[in-house]
C-alpha cells in the first residue's frame, strides 16, 4: 500500500533481539547485552503475513544481532511459507555465520548482509570490541558457498579510525561476486554524532577514481565497480544523499513496536492486535499512514541505538 506521501511500502525490517555478541563503538547508546521482550517466531510470522496482505514483498532479519537466537533458522522457515515474500534477507556481524549459513539457505533465506569494517584484525578488534575477524571472514566464505547471493558486506567508515582500510575492503570485489557497501556514519552514538568523522559517498568516489557506475537495483545504495570487477561497491548515504523520498521501509523492534522511520523516535505496538488478523492488519495500515516524510538527523539525534533498531 500506499503511504500519505504517495510512497509505495513494499519492505519490513524485522528486529528479532536487541542482544549483540559486539560492542560496535558507532552503534548503540544502550548495552549490547541488554534483552527486552523477544518475540516468538510464530509471533513474526503472524505479522509478516499482515504485512504481506498490505503489499510488503520483502523481509529483512535483522537485530541486534540475531544470529544469538538459534531459533532464527525457525523463524526463517515459517517466514518463507508466505507466498507473497519475494525475498527474504538477513543482517549480520557474521561472527556465528559459518554455523549456521547452510541452514538458513536450507530453510529458504535468499540472501545475507555482513558487517565487516575492517579487513586488519586490530582495527577490527578496536570497532567491535572482539577479536573475532577470522570468525567473521569463515562466514563470508560459508554464506558463498552456502549460495546466499548476492554476499553483501556492510562497512561503515570513519577518518583516521578505519577509513585507511576502504581500500582492503574494495581489493574484496576484484575477484569475488561480493558487493561491498559504504554507509555513511548516521548519528546513533556519540561517534555517530561527531560529523568530522563521517566519510560521505562522494568522498569515496573521490579517493577511489577507478570506481565508475554500474547498473544496480532501485534502491538505497548508488553502485559502482573497479574495472573488471567481479563484485561492486555500493555507497548508502543517508545523510548527504537523504533518500528519504523513495523509503519504503517499516521496521519491527524486538519488542512488537513498530518504527515506521529510522530516524523519527515514534513507536506503536502492536502486540495487541496479535490475536484478531484483521484488527492487526487495519492496525498496520494506520500505522503505515503515520510515516513521516523523511529523518531529521540535522536537527536531532534519534533517541535509540542502532543495536535496538536494527539499522
Ligand atoms: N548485528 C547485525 C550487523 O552487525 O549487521 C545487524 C544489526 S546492525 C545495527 C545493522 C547495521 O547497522 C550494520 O551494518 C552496522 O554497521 C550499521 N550501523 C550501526 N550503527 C551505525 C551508525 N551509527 N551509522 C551507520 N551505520 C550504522
């Protein structure tokens, strides 16, 4: 369905825990370990399927990270038995990927995006907080092999912290079919909130003129390749390219809130309406009308961690 801004809501990002096996310094304001309400993945199904009859096509796992509930394998399971997903996708550290990657696929995820901010294990340790990057390399390798495609790898780059490894993680697209996306730091923390240290889009293009465009999917992220590239890079600019016009996102939390903008701190439960698939649909598409037209991250920093949304 339609949004009050003639926008078309075609994708719901499920947040399935608040928990996180990493401590990402640009993340969260709130403790990665914390655990609010979890839902079942019954309860998931249940609201995809009322997003599904709203016109939503496309699912996101997400968390937290929500590779810490082994029951996720499960939810992706009952989540592919609704017809109208065209695609159900997954985020991850991908520290417990190699785990679990075959079974996803097994239980009909199509794709998966990893978070991977350096290729140099004590830049790497220095972001996250764990000295997990062989773990996380194991499940990109195991998401390939897996046949979770199109691998997507998720860095977020900040001067003189990482941004001296943009170049590593591009050398990953030379001969590997791997897109590998620079979003721009978004104000969730304190680093977040310090905009000297965001590197934008252009900024990359600039430091990296090899890079010329490349067709891509509609969507968030402009796409670029090296010359006979394998793989792409992709650039997500939320803040100096606000693509808030084309959202087409909602965004579940783990708690069964609904947060129809990233960066607009109102929420709506909707656990109530869990019971009666009717009352929970027309629920959704109230809900679906109060999105805002866009962020206001120039104006005021959102109140939650990206830990507890889900990014
Ligand atoms: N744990 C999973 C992961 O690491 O991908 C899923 C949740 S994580 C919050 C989702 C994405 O949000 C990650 O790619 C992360 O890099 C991104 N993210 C977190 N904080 C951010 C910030 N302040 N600015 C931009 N992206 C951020």
């Amino acid at each position: 369905m339609k949004d009050s801004f003639g926008r078309e809501i075609s994708y719901l990002r499920i947040s399935v825990t608040d928990r996180c096996n990493l401590n990402c310094v640009y993340c969260g304001k709130e403790d990665c370990a914390k655990k609010a309400t979890e839902l079942s993945p019954a309860a998931y199904y249940t609201i995809a399927k009322a997003f599904a009859s709203c016109g939503i096509n496309k699912v996101r796992i997400t968390g937290g990270e929500p590779l810490v509930r082994a029951d996720v394998v499960e939810t992706v399971r009952l989540l592919r038995t609704i017809p109208e997903l065209k695609t159900l996708a997954l985020t991850t550290n991908g520290v417990y990927l190699a785990q679990y990657a075959a079974a996803l696929k097994e239980a009909g995820l199509d794709s998966v995006n990893i978070s991977l901010d350096s290729t140099d294990g004590s830049t790497y340790r220095h972001l996250t907080g764990a000295d997990v990057l062989d773990k996380v390399m194991a499940g990109i390798a195991a998401a390939e092999a897996a046949g979770l495609a199109p691998v997507k790898i998720n860095a977020v780059l900040m001067k003189g912290v990482n941004s001296q490894g943009a170049a590593a993680l591009i050398e990953l697209t030379k001969e590997r079919p791997i897109d590998v996306r620079f979003i721009e730091l978004m104000p969730f923390s304190e680093q977040g909130e310090n905009a000297a240290l965001r590197v934008t889009g252009d900024e990359v293009l600039r430091q990296f003129p090899f890079l010329k465009p490349v067709a891509g999917e509609e969507g968030t992220a402009r796409y670029y390749a090296g010359e006979g590239f394998a793989g792409r890079v992709g650039l997500i600019s939320p803040v100096s390219h606000k693509f808030c016009a084309q959202c087409n996102r909602m965004r579940l939390l783990c708690d069964g809130k609904l947060k129809p903008c990233l960066g607009d701190d109102a929420v709506y439960d909707i656990l109530p309406y869990l019971e009666d698939e009717a009352a929970l649909v027309e629920q959704i598409k109230t809900i679906i009308l109060k999105k805002p037209a866009g962020h206001r991250f120039e104006e005021n920093a959102p109140a939650h961690g990206l830990n507890a949304i889900g990014g």
